[in-house]
C-alpha cells in the first residue's frame, strides 16, 4: 500500500471522463487499496480514482459516522434520486475550501464490486451527497462547477458555525 498525490483543481485531467472497468486485475487492487489509504489519510469521505491520475471508474467512499462500512464502486451508475438537500461540500482536489451545493436527498446506485459482481445500494443525506460528488468525479466535474453562491475558506465556514453555535448557547443560558 501506498500514499497516492491527490491531483488539484486546475490539472487537467480532473475535466476528463473516466473509462469503464472491464476486469479488475492485481493492479486494480492496488490501487483500490491505495485510494482508501490516501481518503484516511487526507480525512475524507470519497476519493475517485481520477483524483489519484488514474481514469478509471472507480470511487472508495467511507461515510463512517453514521456506522457505514468502507465501500468502493466500480463503473458505478446512478439509477434513481429523489428529494433535495443542500450542504457544505469540499473536495481533496479543492483543499481548504467549501460551497454550498444542491443533491439529492436519497439515490439508488448500481455498481461492480472488487469480484466484478453487481451490487446496488441506497443513500441517504451524507451518503447520498458523497455518491452523487464522485460520480460527477468520472465524467469530468467538479462540485465548484454547482456551488450556490461564493466559494468559500473552509476555516471561515467553521468560525461562524462556531459562533452560531454559541450564540445558541447564549440564548438558552439566557431563557433559564
Ligand atoms: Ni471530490
């Protein structure tokens, strides 16, 4: 296993379309391994295969929190979506900032696992928005590309939640 470089906003090959897997050989798994080290590493949730120079359909997702396991999608294909959300979204090709962006609240996805086997799988909320991000990864998108409003830092996004956060604290201390 190795750390793979995450490749940034502005190299051009995160605007080209990734091919389909037709067979996932030793150097497919290592490279799935090596994607799930670089996510951990990097403390994020999704990484696609583009995003290490590498254009092949495949995601490593891993939404943790809520008790999910790791999961990797090969040719991975969103088959239905329904509601709406929106969110802060970031990228490992986009460090340090944020933007608000519209997705689906819940999708259907149909995949290839590592043994070439099809699966389908529904997401919810983070999940949801993790899946929809990388599969634009794959056909040359960026989440910039759909921001509504500004792109912004990361650390002033968390400086105002921060002080929403107490201000609350300070209204309910208040009411007692
Ligand atoms: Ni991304």
């Amino acid at each position: 296993m190795a750390l793979r470089q995450v490749r940034e906003m502005g190299d051009p090959i995160l605007e080209k379309k990734s091919r389909e897997v037709t067979q996932v050989t030793e150097r497919t798994k290592e490279l799935i391994d090596d994607m799930f080290e670089t996510l951990y590493d990097q403390n994020g949730v999704g990484l696609s295969a583009v995003q290490v120079g590498v254009l092949k359909r495949i995601v490593t997702i891993d939404v943790s929190d809520d008790g999910d396991e790791p999961v990797v999608m090969i040719n991975p294909v969103i088959r239905e979506s329904d509601g709406e959300q929106e969110g802060y979204e970031g990228c490992l090709s986009v460090p340090g900032k944020t933007g608000k962006v519209k997705r689906p609240n819940h999708v259907i996805v149909d995949y290839l696992d590592e043994d070439m086997q099809p699966q389908s799988m529904e997401g919810d909320d983070v999940f949801a928005r993790c899946i929809c991000h990388e599969c634009d990864h794959l056909e040359g998108k960026l989440y910039v590309e759909m921001v509504d409003g500004p792109l912004q830092d990361i650390e002033d996004v968390e400086e105002e939640q921060e002080r929403q956060r107490k201000r609350k604290r300070l209204r309910i201390k208040r009411k007692r």
